[in-house]
C-alpha cells in the first residue's frame, strides 16, 4: 500500500483550520499553529495504522484516549470532531482516487460517533 | 494500586533514587524478581502513566521518572551471574520505532535467572539489525515487545522473518499492547503471544523442569 503524505496532508489540514477561523492565530500564535500540525500528524499516522491492520477500532480508540487528555485542558470534543470533518473534506477533495480514501473515511465516521456517544454519556453522568 | 507502588511512582518522580533504592529493596526481601516487577515496578510506571494521561504531571516529570525507574532497576538487578552450563540463549528486542522498553528489560532479567544467556537490545531495533544478529547468534527465542499501536504494522514482518531463518528459532510476543488486544492476527500459529509478565515467567519455570525431565 501506498503511504499517505503525512506531513503534506497535516499542513493542508491546518491551513484550513487557520483560514476558517482567523482568530485562531491571533489567540495561539505561530506556536499553536506547529502543535495543530504536530497533532495532525499523529491522527493520520493512527488513520494510516488501522488501515494496514484493516482494523478502525484502532482509530476510534485513539480519537477517544486523545479526546480524554484534551479534555483535561478544558477543549470539548467538538474541536476534534471538526478537526476530522476537516480531513474528511481534505480526502474527499482530493484524494478520491486513492486506494485507502474510502476506508479511511470510515473511520473518521465512526470516531466522530463514538466522540458524541462518549460525550452524551458524560453530561448524563453530569446530570445524574 | 498498592501503597508501596504508589509511594515508588512519587519517589520516581522526585527523582528520588535512595529512597526509591529502598522501597524496592525491602520488597525484594520477601519476593520474587518476578513479584517485585510485576506489583511494585509495573503499577507503579503505569500510574505515572495515568498522572501523565490527565494532565497532573507533564513531560519533564515523566521522563525524570523513567530516567530514575531505568536507573534504579539497573542497581537492584545488576549483571547477573550465570550458572555453570548456560546454553539456552535469547535475544530480547523492541520493534522499530518503539521507545517503551522497561518492561522488556524486566523480562530480560527473568530470562537470565532462568539460566538463559541473552541479547537485550532496549529499544527500537530496525528489522535488519535484529536478522543479522540472529543469523550469527543462533538464539533459540527472540522476544519481541511493542507497547504503541503505530508500531504494530510491523510486528508481522518481524515475526515471519525471524521464524523463518534457517534455526526456526521461536517467537514470544509481549507487551502493553499484548495484554489489550488479540495480536494473533499479526503473528503466526507458531508465534507465543504472552499477555504479561507471570505468563512468561511460568512458561521460563516450566521450560527449565522440561529440561530437567529430559536430562533424567
Ligand atoms: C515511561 C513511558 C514512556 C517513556 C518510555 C521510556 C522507556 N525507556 O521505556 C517515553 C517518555 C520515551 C514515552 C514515550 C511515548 N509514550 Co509512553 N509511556 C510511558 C509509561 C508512563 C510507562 C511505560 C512503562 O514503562 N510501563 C511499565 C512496564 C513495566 O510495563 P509494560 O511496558 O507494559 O511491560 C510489561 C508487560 O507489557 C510485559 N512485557 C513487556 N515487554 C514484553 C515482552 C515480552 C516478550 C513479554 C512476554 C512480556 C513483555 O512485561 C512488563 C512487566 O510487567 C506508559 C504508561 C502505561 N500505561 O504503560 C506510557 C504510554 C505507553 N505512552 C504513551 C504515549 C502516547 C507515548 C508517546 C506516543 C508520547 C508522545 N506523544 O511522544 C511516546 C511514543 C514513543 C515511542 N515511539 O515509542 C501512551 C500510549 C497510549 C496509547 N493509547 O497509545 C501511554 C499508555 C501513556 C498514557 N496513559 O496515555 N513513554
């Protein structure tokens, strides 16, 4: 299978993100800016992993043990839902002839899910 | 988590090696290695784990306890002194790209109480490397540990290869991703994939009374 170009990809990702909301930029800098490309790195390098297992878990599991620590620092999971609606836009745009796309999609698909059951259940556990 | 294993983990983090010295010394009185590593050691780095995972530590502290959990294991278990006749020998490695080798180098020290010589290679040992010794070496085991999911694309590759050089040596896998999910997938039939660190320190006591029971 053909390697995805990770780092390319992180960067579009980012741009993206940076364009759509220029506030960004003013409230984390140039530094904030390098860390959302870092992160992007690692969720396509765990994207790439499940597909070369065949296996999506992998992907899910990681979107919700990244969702964890994130949380720790106050951010909802909203912004890593976005994140990855973000990748799937990029890989639809513009990877459609690539052999993974459709698999990779579907894990992004299913992460999401599991990102907004998990967070149905904490306000519940809030609540109750 | 026990009292002792938390204790160890704040020590760790202080960078407190006297007193870490010491807790693991007053454990291994009444122990086993294999206890010692399995409900002081392994909890413990698995708390730091934990503390690191929802933010109350950050890199810095985790790296200063690894440093000082690296060192200490080092000054409890130092070069161990084998018996008469060590033929059985292992090579003990971590796959490309993996850093997490601590645990490995636990096993290590069981396999060599157990009377095996061995190659411990710590961390991240390209494919290569680890055939080209084997070749030469001849170990009858190579175990190999991975503890991250990026790395697990590998462990295939790894695992035919090395099962496949011309002494048909066998294949133990373990590590923090063996104790999660099924990695048979990613081995052969012939592979030992071994959840923790009592499954292998069993089969090392069992080996070593077969080998008793043949020599009668
Ligand atoms: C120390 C540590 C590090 C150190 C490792 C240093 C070293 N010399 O080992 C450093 C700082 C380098 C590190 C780096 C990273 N780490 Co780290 N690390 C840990 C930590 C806190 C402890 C690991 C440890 O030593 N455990 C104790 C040992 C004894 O346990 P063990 O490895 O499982 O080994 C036991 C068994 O598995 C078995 N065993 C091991 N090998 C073998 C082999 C055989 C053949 C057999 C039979 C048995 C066996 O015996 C051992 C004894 O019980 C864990 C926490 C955790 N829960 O594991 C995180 C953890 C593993 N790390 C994690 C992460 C994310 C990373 C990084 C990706 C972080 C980053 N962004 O840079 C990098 C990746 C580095 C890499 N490329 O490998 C995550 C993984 C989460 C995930 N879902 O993937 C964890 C779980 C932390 C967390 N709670 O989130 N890490």
């Amino acid at each position: 299978m053909k390697k995805l170009p990770i780092e390319e990809l992180a960067i579009s990702v980012t741009e993206v993100m940076y364009e759509n909301d220029p506030t960004l930029m003013d409230r984390y800098g140039d530094k904030g800016r390098r860390k959302c490309i870092e992160d992007n790195e690692h969720h396509f390098k765990h994207l790439q992993t499940a597909y070369e297992l065949q296996n999506g878990q992998f992907f899910t599991e990681y979107a919700l043990w990244l969702n964890g620590i994130l949380s720790k620092y106050g951010m909802t999971e909203e912004l890593l839902i976005e994140n990855f609606k973000l990748i799937d836009d990029l890989l639809e745009r513009e990877y459609k002839e690539y052999e993974a796309t459709n698999d990779l999609r579907n894990y992004l698909a299913s992460a999401v899910q599991s990102l907004q059951e998990s967070a149905l259940t904490a306000a519940e556990k809030g609540r109750g | 988590m026990n009292q002792n294993s938390r204790e160890l983990a704040g020590f760790f983090l202080e960078g407190n090696i006297d007193e870490a010295l010491r807790i693991v010394r007053e454990c291994q009185r009444d122990s086993t290695s294999l206890e010692v590593f399995s409900s002081l050691f392994t909890p413990a780095m698995n708390y730091i784990g934990e503390l690191w995972e929802n933010s109350e530590i950050n890199v810095a502290d985790e790296h200063l306890a690894t440093a000082v959990c690296d060192m200490v294991l080092s000054q409890v278990f130092p070069g161990y002194v084998k018996g008469e006749k060590v033929t059985k020998k292992a090579m003990l490695l971590c796959l490309e790209g993996e850093q997490h080798y601590l645990g490995l180098k636990m096993i290590n020290r069981l396999f060599e109480e157990n009377d095996w010589a061995t190659k411990y290679f710590g961390s991240n040992l390209p494919l290569e490397y680890a055939v080209s010794t084997a070749v030469e070496w001849k170990p009858s085991v190579i175990a190999l540990s991975v503890s991250i999911v990026y790395h697990l694309p590998k462990l295939k590759e790894y695992v035919m290869e090395l099962e496949s050089l011309p002494h048909k040596p066998l294949i133990i896998v373990g590590g923090r991703l063996a104790g999660k999910y099924d990695l048979r997938p990613y081995c052969s039939e012939n592979t030992l994939i071994m959840n923790d660190i009592t499954t292998i320190g069993n089969w090392l006591g069992q080996y070593q009374l077969g080998e008793k029971v043949n020599a009668i």
